[in-house]
C-alpha cells in the first residue's frame, strides 16, 4: 500500500503542469493515416518509417503497408518516408488520409531515425557517437538480450556470471567490473520507453517487442534523467496502434530451444488503443553436472509487456504500460578453469588442500563443459513496474511527464568454491530493490535558431536484504581457511553449518535539473551547451550475525571461527551534489559532412559498501564504508561522412580521465560477500571508433565497425594483489599503468546480407543470406591485472538464410558461433583465493529455425 502511494503521489506530481496546461485552448488534433507502396508494382511496403518532421512521433507501416500517427500537429505538415532499397520521400500532406509511393533505389542507403535527442532526426545530423539497431535487425541476428548485442557493437561491453553480478560498460566504463555490489550506481543509463532501469540485473532481461535500440556513447547527462557518465542504451518498444496488427514468431533449435514470441495490437475506442506483448525463451543447459546427473545453465524466461494508448483531448496523449519479466534458469554454473600458484604455504595451495581432503577435480579442460558442483542452485530473477507517460503540445514545443515503479526480486543459491566439495554450501544474497521515478521535461524548437530540452528527474530506491541474505559453510572449509599448522583446525565440525545471516538496507534519494540547447548559429555551425545539477543521498543499515558451527567456549576455537566469519554492522549516511555540464561544437559545411567537438565534465554519486567489509588485525576498516563520487573530464572529436547516398563512414576520437573511480575487488576474506568497494585514485581510457554501412546495390548490404580502447590505471596504488601474489607480505599493491579489466584493445563486428527478389510457395518475396561476424583482443579478467586471468581473443561467425514474403511471412535458418568456437567470458578466482579459478563459458555452436508473421 506504500509503494502505491508513492507511486499515485509521484503520478499527480508529473501531471500538475499537464493540468495546468488543459485551461489554455487546445491545439486542432492531426490523427493521420495511411499507405505506403511501391510506385511501380503498387504493393504494399511492410516497415517502412513513417515521421513528421522535426518532431518525435512515428510509426512504421504495418503487414498491409498502413500507419497511423496521432499528433497535435495542426495541418499541413511533413512527412517523411524512408525504407531500405527505396529513395527517401519528403510530402507536404494536407489532409488526414495519405497514399505514398516510394521509388526503388538500387544505391541509395536509408536513413536510421533516432530520438534520443527527444525529437525524430537522422543519426548521422546529431553530434553525438550512436550506434543504433532496429528491433527487426536484432531479431533477425538472435540478439533477443543485450548480451548479445554486445556482438553487434564493439564498443559494449557486458559480463555476467548470473542475473544479479551483471556488468554492463560502454567503453570500458560504467560499472565496477566483478561480483556485483549494490551501494554503487550504473554509469551506463538503461532506458525503456523513457523509464530508467536503475539495478544492472535489469540488462539481462530479454527484449519484448523492442522497435529500436540507441546506443549512446560518452556522457549524456543533459539530455537524460539519471546521470550517465559512460553512455545510455535508449530503447524503444512497438507502440499501441490505431490500425489492427498482430506479430507472432516462433523458433526452435537444438539443446531443445524453444523461442515463442507474439504481439497484438489494435484499437479499443476512437480515443484508445492497446498492444500486448510476450516472449518465451526455454533451452537446455550447456554444462553436465555430474552431481545432479544432468545438464546445468539452462534457459527458462518469460516477459509480458502491455500498454494502453489514451488520446483524452486534441492535444494531449497518455500512454499506459506494465511489464513483468521472469527468469528460472537451471543455475548458471562456472567450471574450474585453471589453478594458480599463490604465495601461501605450501600446504595452503589448492592442490594440497584437495589431496588432503581425497579430492581430485573432475576435468582439467574448461571445454569439457562438466562441472561437480554440489550445492543446489536456484537462480529466480523476476523484474516488472508500471509507468505512465503524457506528452502535450504546447506551444512550439512538447511538454513529457514520465511517472514509473519499478521492482527487482533476486531470490539464488549458488555454489561458490565452484568444486564437489562442501566447502561453501550457501550462497544466498537475496534482494529486493523498488525504484519509483519522476521525469518532466520540455523539448521543442522554440526559435529558428533555438531548440532544446529543459528537465527535472526525481528517483527514490530502496534495496532490502528481503528478507536475509546467507553464506554457509561446510564440512571441507576448516582445510582451505587452514593458515597454521595447529591441530585445532581439524576439530570436528568447527566450521560444518558455519555461516552469516544478514540484514541490510539501502535507501537513496536522487535528484537533478538538467538542460541542453542547440544553437544554430549558421546554417553551418551550431553550439550545444549543458548544463545539470545533481543532489544525491545514501542511507545503509547493516548488520551480519553469525551462527551455526561448533558451539564453544574455547578461546582458541572460537578465534578461529572469528578468523573465517564475524559480526559486523554499522549504519552510515552521506549526501553530495555535484554542477556539471558539457559542451559542443558542430561543423555541418554540407549536407554529407557532421563535424563535432566536446568537451564534457561529469559526475557519478557516492557510493557505500554493501557487502561487508574488511578487516586489519581483527579489526573492521569502517572508512571503507564510503566510496567517493567519481568526478569525469572527457574530451571527443567526431567526424560523420555520407562519402555517397549509399553509404555512411564515421569515425570518433576520445579521451575519458576519471577521478576517483569506483571499483570492485576481490580479497582473500571469505566473509567479505562479493569483494568490496574501492576507489582507484585516477584512470583513463581513450579510444577510437570508427564504423560504416554501404549498400552496394540493390542486392548487397555491408555494415561494420572497429574500435581500440586503451584503458589502464594511472594511480591505484592501494589495489589488493592478484590472485597468484594472495599470501605476499603485503595485501595491497600498487597498480598505476595497469590495464583496466574487461577491455579489449581491439574489438570490432562486420555484418553482410544479400536479398534477391523471388517468389517462394507462390508468396512474392525476398531470398537473403546474412551473416554477422564479431572478434576481439585479450582482455583482463581481474580488477588488479594478474598474468593468468586474462581471456584470450576470439572471433564468432553467426548467420542466416531464408526467405520473407511481401505478406509479412518469413521462414529462416540461423545458426550461432557456427565455427563452434570455444571462449571464456569472464575468468573469477573462488572464494577465499586458493588458487583456483572458475570460467564463465561462451556457448557453443547452436543452430535452429525461426517461422514469423506479421498482420
């Protein structure tokens, strides 16, 4: 009942100036519709683009070539029409029924529309590096989450080890690279249908009905609500329409895959109109347990999405929408993929501890994809919200109030000395996050010369331990905690059934007024300054209490237990604000040529430890409990060409120095729950991108990019040691020059596709054969670089071949990494620091059949 008060007060809030607004006299309302067609065939075009100029609406045409736009427009306006292998058509239209007809082009490369400046324009005429995926392109390629679109663009990067320790980097940066801790924001905003998704578990939803994917790269904290230091994914879900549709795509492949996608769409009244959507992913495990007897790392997920599109009045447009995602994978198991030698005794490495303990591991070859691990997993992600958008027309400009709850519920158990041995037997951090946020912004094109975007964006989070979170111990632990000869070590069940309960709570405040204008100086040179200010409050209660194990009194025994597990709690509170900004120049001397400089300072808010911490001497580093702000200087050059009206070729120069960074480490002390939080005194990553489409002619279509990425520690001299120097005489070691973990030097992707008219079971159509290719460079795979976690490079060959008929019928085969390559994606040391580390493995070959339709 709170959260629902919450939720109405934050809606009443957003409408004020909604309400406000309806006493002045209402704008003539535009509902357009109709049809685009092929001028010299006269059929129908499926998908073709359809906007007003200058302004956000759009809809694309539906399996009868039809689309209906509903705009406070008064007529006549423009309109623009584009679709791959057809010339782009600008039309003046003067009434509320519209046929279009598109001349074919053989040369002629569409345009790709995106709004993440809040209004309809081409990617190519803003000054802002973009990279941008149209659903159909992402569904057609088998990037139904966006793990896999990090194949398509290089400069993404994402790990994740299970739903929770997810990491999403655009360039490197963003987040803390590792085990997840929750008392850090993002520096990569996730954006849906213009609701920021604040916990990075979100990014491992699959995409329901997605229209569209913007990547932004660099800071955009003047364009956005929350603050995004290294980029925005701004996605873009199909809206209800006015004209009846229906979408359903289903697909089946080996391990048992089993994909079922379906969308309906239609009007309830004049003034209303719905859209319900569902995706379905199911799959057998790809790793062999041979403690269970049976296949591990399934797939097991379900998303709804249903929306509600309300036109009250002739100026204002409401739209309704709740989601609810669900996860239920078979685990998402590691394998042991290698040992390393630490500077422990000799009796405390990992090869010792298993002989002791008659142990022997069940492969040395990660690729053997067999796993023994004992402990039962249960891997339960379930996302879901609601949220309520206006926009009203008012004057030359358009005012959006955007109202949302959202909910995380994290319920696991995992396995995390990765082996068969009950060493740790539970690993549950169970959480739950309410997010509940406010946007109001107005967009438009005030003056010739002027135009913008001026914001206000409030969001209130709380994360509860939901209601505990444990970490167990077993009968094997008292041998790998062992750090002295002492027979007291092996006293029976010092450490069976030993564990930590905890209770935390985290409860943050944000908000922030942030504004960008676009001054058009000359028809060729434009200045964009912005300009944003953030207020951010932490408040954290922690307690951890331990139990279990052998009940004692024995000073010596219980220094013991202290020495694996302790008590622990403190409460802390911390406020900041921050002024930051940024600013651009651009240089347009023709039509094919974007030239664009900026400068840009930013700001990432306090952090606080949220996982325990560590301890010198017995004693429990409190100062730790505070993360300072991370404060951004970046600097970008960007050159967008148009070399013909047949391709695009664009290239991005960067520099990004980071004060303070936020990052995630490992220590040797198993009861520091997912490493800890730290800031790095000073990094740095620049960079170049380039990238590029082309069409050749009516039958081929090219599109590629390559980006290198330098990124490395100028000063981290208080870093913990790698994983092989666990045991040195000191714990801590002094980093600067080192390479920053998760990026690779080299990185870049080349897709391919060939079309040929044809008909097919007497259905008029196209043949095509598509094939995406992705590679990259070694990378680290440990906060403090270490010579045995790093990933080698690979390459991934993907492709397709089918057919799509003019009726919005299609019928392919695909496969994925068809060389049947094998990789890591991420390397973790276990608990504790042994010596022994796990893989996150890449999937294997995997291939199958995808029927779709659309109405």
């Amino acid at each position: 009942m709170k959260q629902f008060s919450k939720l109405v007060l934050l809606i009443l809030l957003g409408l004020v100036p909604l309400l406000s607004f309806a006493q002045e006299k209402p704008i003539i309302n535009a509902k357009i519709s109709g049809k685009i067609l092929d001028a010299r065939t006269n059929e129908f075009i499926i998908g073709a683009s359809v906007f007003i100029k200058g302004v956000t609406n759009g809809a694309s045409t539906d399996a009868n070539g039809e689309f209906t736009l509903i705009t406070a427009q008064k007529l006549p306006f423009t309109l623009v029409v584009s679709y791959v292998g057809y010339q782009k058509k600008e039309i003046l239209i003067n009434s509320h029924q519209v046929e279009i007809r598109l001349e074919e082009s053989t040369n002629e490369l569409s345009d790709v529309v995106v709004t993440s400046r809040r209004r309809q324009e081409s990617s190519q005429d803003i000054p802002i590096p973009i990279s941008v995926i149209r659903g159909a392109v992402a569904e057609d390629a088998g990037a139904f989450n966006p793990n896999r679109l990090k194949e398509l663009i290089p400069s993404v990067q994402l790990y994740s080890s299970n739903g929770r320790n997810t990491t999403l980097n655009i360039r490197g940066l963003g987040s803390s690279f590792g085990l997840t801790n929750d008392g850090i924001d993002p520096g990569v905003g996730f954006y849906v249908d213009g609701v920021y998704y604040a916990r990075p578990a979100a990014t491992a939803i699959d995409f329901v009905d997605v229209d569209r994917i913007e990547v932004l790269r660099g800071p955009q904290g003047t364009l956005f609500g929350k603050n995004t230091t290294a980029g925005a994914f701004n996605i873009t879900t199909r809206a209800p329409s006015f004209t009846q549709g229906v979408s359903f795509e289903a697909s089946y492949g080996n391990l048992n895959y089993i994909q079922v996608k379906t969308s309906v769409t239609g009007p309830l009244s004049k003034k209303l109109a719905a859209r319900l959507s569902f995706s379905g992913t199911q799959r057998d495990g790809t790793i062999y347990n041979l403690t269970t007897l049976k296949p591990t790392n399934a797939l097991n997920n379900l998303g709804f999405r249903a929306q509600l599109l309300y036109t009250p009045s002739e100026y204002v447009n409401i739209t309704f929408a709740g989601d609810n995602a669900r996860q239920r994978p078979d685990g998402n198991a590691t394998v042991v993929a290698g040992v390393v030698p630490t500077q422990r005794a000799a009796y405390r490495q990992f090869n010792a501890i298993i002989a002791d303990l008659g142990y022997k591991l069940p492969t040395t070859n990660p690729f053997d994809r067999i796993t023994d691990a004992d402990s039962p997993w249960r891997v339960n992600n379930d996302f879901g919200g609601a949220s309520i958008n206006v926009d009203a027309k008012i004057g030359k400009g358009t005012l959006t109030s955007t109202t949302a709850w959202r909910y995380w519920i994290w319920d696991p158990s995992n396995d995390r000395d990765f082996i068969g041995l009950p060493v740790l037997t539970k690993s549950q951090g169970n959480s739950r996050h309410d997010q509940w946020t406010q946007e109001v912004r107005y967009s438009g094109q005030f003056t010739e010369s002027l135009s913008g975007v001026f914001g206000i964006f409030l969001i209130d989070q709380i994360l509860t331990s939901n209601p505990v979170q444990t970490e167990e111990s077993g009968s094997a632990q008292w041998r790998f905690a062992q750090s002295s000869t002492s027979a007291l070590w092996k006293t029976p069940g010092l450490f069976d059934g030993f564990g930590t309960r905890t209770t935390s709570r985290l409860h943050t405040l944000g908000a922030a007024v942030f504004s960008q204008i676009d001054w058009k100086i000359t028809d060729k040179i434009h200045v964009l300054p912005g300009i944003r200010f953030n207020y951010d409050k932490k408040d954290v209660d922690y307690k951890r209490e331990t139990y279990g194990g052998l009940q004692t009194t024995d000073p010596a025994l219980l220094a013991l237990k202290n020495g694996l597990y302790t008590n622990q709690a403190f409460n802390f509170s911390v406020n900041e604000n921050n002024l930051s900004g940024q600013v651009t120049l651009a240089y347009k001397p023709n039509k094919s040529v974007n030239l664009f400089g900026t400068y840009a300072n930013s700001y990432k808010p306090v952090g606080v430890n949220l996982g325990g911490l560590p301890s010198a001497n017995g004693v429990v580093l409190i100062d730790l409990a505070r993360v300072k702000p991370e404060f951004v200087t970046h600097y970008e050059l960007g050159l967008k060409t148009k070399p013909s009206i047949q391709s695009t070729l664009n290239l991005t120069v960067y520099n990004t120095e980071i004060q303070d960074y936020q990052t995630q480490v490992q220590t040797a002390e198993v009861g520091v729950n997912r490493g800890y939080l730290a800031n790095a005194e000073k990094v740095r990553v620049q960079g170049v991108e380039l990238d590029g489409s082309i069409r050749i002619n009516s039958h081929f279509t090219f599109t590629g990019a390559l980006s290198y990425t330098d990124g490395i520690y100028v000063s981290f001299k208080n870093a913990p040691v790698p994983l092989e120097e666990t045991g040195a005489a000191s714990a801590f070691k002094d980093i600067s020059g080192g390479e920053l973990p998760g990026i690779s030097k080299w990185a870049g992707s080349l897709s391919g596709e060939y079309i040929h008219s044809a008909k097919f079971l007497s259905l008029k159509g196209n043949f095509f054969i598509g094939v995406d290719t992705y590679a990259r460079s070694t990378f680290s795979s440990s906060a403090s670089p270490s010579k045995y976690l790093n990933i080698a490079g690979y390459n991934l060959v993907n492709g397709r071949i089918g057919f799509r008929a003019s009726n919005g019928f299609s019928i392919f085969a695909w496969g994925r990494n068809i060389l049947d390559r094998d990789y890591f994606e991420q390397l973790l040391p276990a608990a504790g620091n042994a010596g022994h580390y796990a893989a996150v493995l890449g999937d294997p070959a995997t291939y199958g059949l995808t029927l779709r339709f659309n109405y």
